[in-house]
C-alpha cells in the first residue's frame, strides 16, 4: 500500500512572511545572519555540489548552517527535532 504525506484542510489561514522584516537588529537571529552573510566564505563547499544539469535543486549550505546554529541556541541538539 503506498504511503503518502499527510494533509489538513482544517487549516485557519495562509500567512504570508517576509522573512527580511522578522530579523530585527541587535537579536540573536540577526546577528547570526549578518555573521553568515557577510562575514563567513562558504564557497569551499560549492565544489561538492554536482547539480548543474541534473538532480535536485540543494539547500544553500548558508540557510542550514543558520538553522543548526539557531537550534543550538536554544538548547535543541538533536538532528531529529530541528
């Protein structure tokens, strides 16, 4: 039997964010932003990416690295609940 994601029509509403507004100067969250954008060069893990043609589009190494570094601020280590 195949095995699908599961969906809710139960949802309240669809929320549009933009997510540049939710980074507020001097929090944590920009900072960690700012210190990723504009401070750290991850070009050395571009060469590992073998996707120009085929395969599927990856994650910017930058996004993942700001989402593990945010986890581990507040306390979450496991790979499981990020």
């Amino acid at each position: 039997m195949p095995r699908f994601k599961a969906y809710n029509y139960d949802q309240n509403a669809m929320v549009v964010i933009n997510y540049q507004d939710q980074l507020q100067p001097g929090t944590f969250e920009h900072a960690v932003h700012y210190l990723i954008e504009h401070k750290l060069d991850l070009s050395v893990f571009h060469p590992r990416y073998r996707n120009d043609a085929t395969g599927r589009l990856a994650y910017d190494p930058a996004i993942l690295l700001k989402i593990i570094l945010f986890a581990y601020s507040k306390g979450i280590t496991s790979s499981s609940e990020v």
